[in-house]
C-alpha cells in the first residue's frame, strides 16, 4: 500500500457514489428501536420504485438524536426524519421523487443541537458505513497516518500532539503529548499501546458510539501514537457489555490489516504496528489503568500503586501508553490540521471539542460534540432541550460515579477541566445526567455510593471499608435513622476515604455525596427529623430505594 | 456474547457425571479434568486454549469462550481451564468470581437485563426492577426456581439515549415502563413455555 494506492480506494468509493444517498443509524440506541427493519423496507422500497441506480441506502453510525430514533438522513437534501418505522419507508422514497412529503416525522437539522456542535472526533460519525474501509478512505482517513510515516520523524509526532494542547479524554486530563514523551523517551526493546475502551461511568456512551460509528479513526490514531512512541503491539480494551463495538473493531481491524495499514511495513516505512482485542468482563476498576493493564495480562483487575507509571512499567512490565477512545480519535484530526488549528479550538487551558452523552431528563437525549468552554446551559437548554414537559433543571451530573452534581444555579459554568473541578465534579468521560425536580438528591448519592461499594476491588481499606461505611450511612439517612451528626461523620469519612484510597476510584468515589452535601444539604437535613417528617418526605419526590445487589 | 442468549440455553447435562474421564484434547496430549464429558463444547474449548498457546494471560479470553459454550462456569470447568492454562485453580477461580460477568450458576432459560445505568435509574429503572421482582418472584440476580428466568442488573448498557432499558435474551428494547415490561415477560412465563425448545 502506497499513497497513490489509497487515494485510488478512495476515489474509486467516491465515483461509485449515487446521487442520492440515504442514511439509516444503525448504532445501538437506533438498532435496539428497530432501525434493522427501516433500513430493510427502505432498501426495498428504493428498488420496487426502480431507483436503484440513483439511490444507495447506507447504514451509518451514530447521527447523535438518540431520543429521535431510530434516524433517517437523505443528501443531498439534508432531510432528518426521526422516529422512522419500516411503513414510512415507500412514502420516503416516493418524497425524493417529488411525491407527497414523507409520512415520517422529520427532525430539524437546524436546531441548535446539530448547528451548536463542532464535530472533530464524530467528523464521520452517522456519514460513512462503520463497516467498510473504504468509506473511512474516501473521507481522507489513513492520510494523516501516511503523512506521520512518511513525512515526520516520531519526535515531531509527540510535538505536534503536545502543541495541540490535546489532554486525555477519560476524564483526568492529563496532557496527552507529555504523556507519549515520555513513553518515547524511555529505552526498551518493547512498547506497547492501550486504548482504554472500558467506558464504565453509568450513563456514558460516547466511547461506544465512537466504537460503533467510526472504528478506523480509533485504530488510525493508535498507530499514529506506536509511531511516535516506538511502540510495535496495541491493545483495545473494550468493555464486554458492548457487543456491536467489538464486532466492528474486529472488521475493521481485518480491514486494515488486509490492506496493508496495520501489520507488518505499515506505507512501505519500517514501521511494524499491530492491534489486539481484549474484552473486559465487567469491572468498574478496569478503567483505572493500572488495574486496566492487570486485566489484560490475565489477573484480577486490582490497581497497584504509581509510581512507577505505566510509561515506565507498564504491561508485562514494559513502558506502555493507555490512553482513551476519545484522545486516540482526536490524533487523526490534529496531524492533518496541525497543532495550531486544534488548539484554536476550546478555551486557554482546556483546547479542542468534547463529546458528552447527554441522558436522563432532558429532551434531546443524544451524542453531541461541543468546543470546550461551552456552557452547561447552553448544552442542557439550547441543544439539549431542557427538562421535557416543562420541568425545572435541578442539577447535572457529571463524571459518573468520581464526579459530583452541579446545581441549577451553576449552568453558566463553561465546561473545562477547571472549571467543573472547582464545582466539586470532574469533566469525567462525558456522561453529562440532567436531573429534575422529581429526583432526590440523596437518593442519587446513595445510587452512586452502592455502586462504588460493589465495585470496590478490594485491595485497600480506606476504599473497601471505607465506601460501605459511607453507603450504610446513607442508607440509615434515607430510613430516617440518622442524627445530624451523622452528617459530620459522613463528611469525614468522605475526606479519609478521598484522600487515603490506593486509586482513583475510592479518591473519588466521595464526589458524589460530597457535591450533594455541599449543594443539597437541605434534603440531607430534611431526613433528620423525626421519623414522622420522614415518612412524608417519602412519598414526595423520592425515587424507590434501589435494591441491593 | 453479551448475555447468556438462548443459544445457550439451558446448561443441564453439560457436566456428566458419568463422562469418559479423560479425554485428550487436541494434539497436545494434555488430559482433560475429571468430569467434563468430552463433547463438542470441551473441544471449542481446548482449541480455545490453543489457540492462544496454553498462555496465562488468556485467561479472561479462555473464560469468555468458556461461559459462551457452557453458559456458566462450573467448578469443574474452572479446574479444567487451569490444568490447560498451568495455573493454580484458585488463580483461576479469583479471577472468574472477581468480574460481574462471569457466572458460577447456571442461568434460566430466558434472561431479563435491566440496566442500571445512571441514566436509566434517574429514568425509574429501580421501579422496574421491583415490578419484575413481584410480577416473576424472583429477586434481583437470581433465577426462578423453575429455571425459566433469571432477572439480572447491569451496570450500563451504554444505551442511555433510550432509558430506561432492559435486555430480553440479547435484545435492548427501550423506554421501558412497568406495564411494558411485564407485558413483554408474559409470554415467558405463562404455561411455562419455551420458545427456545
């Protein structure tokens, strides 16, 4: 494989093209609302109607609207029509012939959820066939990894990554060209690359989507980041609950290697990369990297203290780079631009875009894209819609179960790195969860701390004590048992189990009852009174205890 | 592979106490655990562990093909993947009972999932969990004793656009409500039948 023979695929993609092109999402959400059968009636309502020749229906992947699925797109025109069942397919094709409208409803690419995004890292999701590489190749994919090859030395690779300004995905934010600096300074005969793809935070999804919609971006950016670091074997680590991610990493894995671009003297250079599967098998600490690595080599995924970090001592011992889904997905996009296009993007500390997976309640639930230092209320009431039938936003929650509940009166908080910090939450993944007023707030702390309870490895004691303490402790709360004092206690035993942990996920597993104390203290009070004030606040707005595991 | 889908079916008669002890698995002349009936499944699986060269490291890989053959991992299954992999049985055994995905239990015949993702909980999926729960009595994480369900919940299915959902052997259907659910179920549990027989 040379570059004249890849701009050959894709031009060859590009010529076989139809003049009308009809997208079906065909990810997850979409699939799971039977967007199989919409794609099915419409491929033969295109033929019955003898338009064969002028009409491809493609499945893609994710169009980002998952409340509107499952999703039709049609280009040229640029028709978004939502909630498409397979009866509506005969009058959508007949609307492209000029015939009556469509009997689908159809969605407004105009909205501000579509017009206020700023797509990087989703550039090709919900327009090119997940399941071809010759759709990724005709959007230009492979090109920035040729240009890395042949026309940079892996040292300009690292400089350019860290001129960007780009910082890891996965929520810490740790700037990803120092990360691969020192990975590639390191001297060893072995190096290995991990994309961590364990996307465990509750309520996150864009990992997945990316998995699903656009894996020859994942895959691009890992050999971008083995040539810049010397790295020669990759692994993805991708978490078992995600059945169509994996089957499409395992195609598009065998894509590439069959076309020469990972393998063995990768555009004719001396460069060697190869990449391997590795599922998980349902555990929340894997996404701690250290844990993460333990997994992949076969054990219990239990973290172990850092230093050294994995740039020195990582998998089997020899220097590693992990970095998420998310960052890997940005490379492609900044060696093409250069630094200095992304780090035009976002704001001074935090550059470039964001995915979030916006859920809960809100009206537009969805993948969006959003240059950082955007708003939380300009996400959550421009795009996302606000609380459907005209309910008052009560808080969001952000960075899973290590990070906290942002209140209503923090909306114009621009969404950074710092910024959500200082708010007592983090950036996390990207699971932004709004919440409303029928949510009670020590309701969701108690959800968040049952869930690090169980998913405490075990290995340290502030964490595995420390996290059921806690969860009792909210239980005996919400029972109407507690004292004020209570409170104070729980205060503590969130600041011993944060600052004593072995790993991230008992430093942070307080967060979530920490920024509900700090921003709802009232509803923590509220069940302190006597058992009668206890029992009424039952019935009003609290959620059902959820059950025990 | 996700969830135990009805091709895995039932796992009765899977571990025979009556099997032909040691049967050789494939070329390599190592011997096969006592107990495990040398079928079909055990040679998948022993070409599993060749495949990726009698390697420690595969071990979680050698589980999942495991559960997917078997349905569940039974101890005697476990003894045998560490006799093929050359590691202690409790190395084995501490990885297979650490990850939520492993199961040591046979499983019904149908699986109900509900997510409990934070998105789907916000969503009422603890309302559903306790309609499941009255409606099959059978509580979270178990299986009936008839053996026809087993109610599981999971962490996050990623699917959050749709909360809350649930997963019925392998399909995601969304935007669930207690009525739904229960109306999806009944066809599992009225008369006892099996669509998967």
């Amino acid at each position: 494989m040379d570059l004249t023979e890849l701009l050959e695929i894709g031009e060859k993609e590009r010529q076989s093209e139809r003049s009308i092109r009809i997208r079906v999402c065909v990810a997850a959400g979409c699939l799971s609302a039977n967007a199989q059968a919409v794609k099915q009636s419409l491929e033969s309502a295109v033929a019955e109607a003898g338009l064969a020749d002028s009409v491809q229906v493609a499945g893609v992947g994710c169009i980002g609207l998952c409340s509107g699925g499952p999703l039709v797109a049609v280009d040229p025109e640029n028709i978004l029509y939502e909630k498409v069942t397979p009866a509506d397919a005969p009058s959508i094709v007949s609307a492209l012939q000029g015939g009556a409208p469509a009997t689908a409803r159809q969605a407004d690419f105009n909205h501000p959820f579509f017009t206020k995004q700023v797509p990087i890292v989703l550039e090709n999701s919900g327009k090119i066939d997940p399941e071809r590489i010759e759709d990724y190749i005709a959007a230009n994919g492979y090109q920035p990894l040729y240009h890395a090859l042949r026309e940079m030395k892996p040292g300009d690779v690292v400089d350019t990554i860290t001129k960007s300004g780009l910082r890891g995905r996965g929520g810490a934010g740790y700037p990803t060209g120092l990360k691969w600096g020192l990975v590639a300074k390191v001297k060893s005969e072995r190096k290995f690359i991990v994309c961590n793809a364990d996307e465990g935070d509750p309520g996150a999804f864009m990992d997945r989507s990316v998995l699903e919609s656009d894996p020859h971006r994942v895959l691009e950016g890992m050999a971008i980041a083995a040539y810049a670091v010397g790295a020669t074997q990759g692994f993805i680590y991708v978490r078992g609950e995600y059945p169509l991610a994996i089957s499409r990493l395992q195609t598009a894995i065998r894509q590439a290697r069959k076309l020469g671009l990972l393998g063995s003297q990768i555009f004719e250079s001396p460069f060697d990369f190869r990449i391997d599967l590795r599922i998980g098998a349902g555990a929340f600490v894997c996404g701690e990297e250290t844990a993460l690595m333990g997994s992949i080599e076969g054990k219990r995924g239990t973290p172990r203290p850092r230093p050294p970090y994995p740039a020195e001592h990582g998998l089997w011992g020899f220097p590693t780079l992990i970095n998420n889904v998310e960052t890997f997905a940005n490379v492609p996009a900044i060696i093409r631009n250069g630094a200095d296009w992304f780090a035009k993007i976002g704001t001074e500390k935090s550059k470039g875009t964001k995915v979030f997976a916006l859920a809960g309640k809100i009206q537009n639930t969805g993948l969006i894209e959003v240059p950082m230092g955007t708003t939380l209320r300009t996400i959550i009431e421009e795009m996302g819609g606000g609380v459907p039938d005209g309910g008052a936003v009560k808080a969001v929650q952000t960075g899973g179960p290590s990070g906290g509940c942002i209140p209503a009166q923090a909306l114009d908080t621009p969404v950074d790195y710092e910024s959500l910090a200082s708010l007592g939450s983090i950036m996390g993944s990207g699971g932004m969860i709004v919440m409303d007023q029928q949510n009670n707030m020590v309701d969701v702390a108690h959800f968040f701390m049952e869930f690090c309870t169980d998913e405490s490895c075990g290995k340290c004691v502030p964490c595995r004590a420390g996290t059921a303490q806690i969860h009792h402790l909210l239980s005996k709360i919400r029972e109407g048992r507690a004292i004020a004092q209570d409170l104070d206690t729980l205060d503590r035993l969130c600041a011993m189990v944060k600052q004593t942990s072995l790993c991230g996920l008992g430093q942070s597993a307080p967060n979530p009852v920490l920024s509900t104390l700090r921003y709802f203290r009232p509803e923590y009070e509220a069940f302190l009174s006597t058992p009668e004030t206890a029992s009424e606040t039952a019935s009003d707005g609290r959620g059902p205890a959820s059950p025990a595991r | 592979m996700l969830y135990v889908s009805r091709r895995d079916g039932p796992a009765q008669g899977v571990i025979m106490e009556s099997a032909t002890a040691t049967a050789k698995t494939q070329g390599n002349g190592r011997n096969a655990a006592k107990g495990l009936a040398a079928d079909t499944r055990q040679k998948m699986l022993a070409a599993a562990m060749k495949r990726h060269q009698y390697q420690a490291d595969a071990l979680i890989e050698v589980l999942h093909t495991a559960q997917e053959l078997y349905g569940y991992l039974d101890p005697e299954l476990l003894v045998y993947i560490a006799q093929g992999l050359k590691l202690p049985p409790s190395r084995v055994y501490g990885v297979a009972t650490f990850y939520h995905f492993f199961s040591l239990k046979p499983k019904g015949r149908h699986t109900c999932v509900v997510c409990m993702g934070t998105a789907c909980y916000v969503k009422g999926a603890a309302t559903l969990v306790k309609t499941i729960e009255g409606y099959a009595k059978v509580r979270s994480g178990e299986t009936r004793s008839d053996g026809s369900m087993s109610l599981i919940q999971a962490r996050c299915i990623g699917a959050c656009g749709i909360a809350p959902a649930v997963v019925l052997d392998g399909a995601v259907v969304g935007k669930q409500t207690p009525d739904s659910v229960v109306n999806h179920l009944k066809g599992w549990l009225e008369n006892g039948s099996d669509r998967t027989a």
